[in-house]
C-alpha cells in the first residue's frame, strides 16, 4: 500500500509540472506547424484554381463532335479568309474528307477518290493537325492537341 500512495504523490506532485513543460515546449512547435499548414493549403487552392481553369479553345463542342465522330481518322482546323474551318477524314485509302465551320456544320466534301471535290478544297491558307489517332494509315504520328483521347468529356 505504501508503493501506490508514493507514485499517486509523485506523479501528482510532478505530473502538473511536466505539463507545463510539455505545454510550453509543444506550442510554438505547433504554431509554426499551423502556419506551415495553413501556407501549405493556401498553396494547394491557388494551384487548383490555376489548374482548373477553363478551356480555352473556342470551338469546343465541334471539335468534341468531330472526334466523336472522326477518332478514327485525322482532324484538321484550317483557316480561309479569316474564318476557321475543321477538315476531317476516316483512316482509310479511299476515304475523302469533309468540311466542316465553325459551329459544326458540313460545308463541303473533298473525296477525289469518288468525284466529289467541292470548291473549298485546296484553298485553306493554313491548316494545323489537332488529332490524328495512333495508328494513322498515313503512317504520320500521332497528334492530340487538345487531349481529346483522354476521356474528359466522353
């Protein structure tokens, strides 16, 4: 009996001390570490608001049309006289291409295999490859500028 009235009386006479030791030790670690965490998820929302900011391209729902339709093939935007157009094929020999303006809406065909050539095809002043798949029959690389082959709006 004697043993446990002597460890209540010393841990209770020390206990209260070793605390406020503990106590004024810890918080200015924890101060700083709370300002560390707060600097670090203050960082964290700024990085996800820069993240996710919109997409910039202008004509995105007709090029997420056109790749449903061409992501097979090859996609093309092209401009003539100011105006963007989008040429679009299939991946095959005798496949023509379509043209498409900007919101979507065929315009012209350009299948020299069959005859059907409209007047717009061969006068787009300059033309950029925004999707080509993988295994193009042009043996050309592949090319995704707006990661449309990742799934984001499927």
């Amino acid at each position: 009996m004697v043993a446990p009235f002597f460890l209540k009386w010393k841990l209770g006479n020390t206990l209260f001390p070793m605390m406020t030791c503990l106590e004024n030790f810890i918080t200015p670690l924890l101060l700083k570490t709370m300002k560390n965490i707060y600097v670090l998820y203050f960082g964290l929302m700024v990085f996800g608001l820069v993240s996710c900011t919109k997409n910039s391209v202008e004509d995105w729902k007709t090029i997420k049309k056109l790749y449903r339709n061409y992501k097979n093939g090859e996609i093309s935007e092209c401009t003539l006289n100011g105006e963007k157009y989008f040429v679009a094929g299939q991946n095959a020999f005798d496949a023509g291409a379509s043209i498409y303006n900007k919101d979507g809406i065929k315009v012209g065909d350009c299948n020299y295999a069959w005859g059907v050539v409209d007047s717009l095809c061969g006068k787009f002043q300059a033309c950029e490859v925004v999707y080509r798949e993988e295994h193009h029959i042009s043996g050309q690389a592949a090319v995704d500028k707006y990661n449309l082959n990742k799934g984001i709006f499927r």
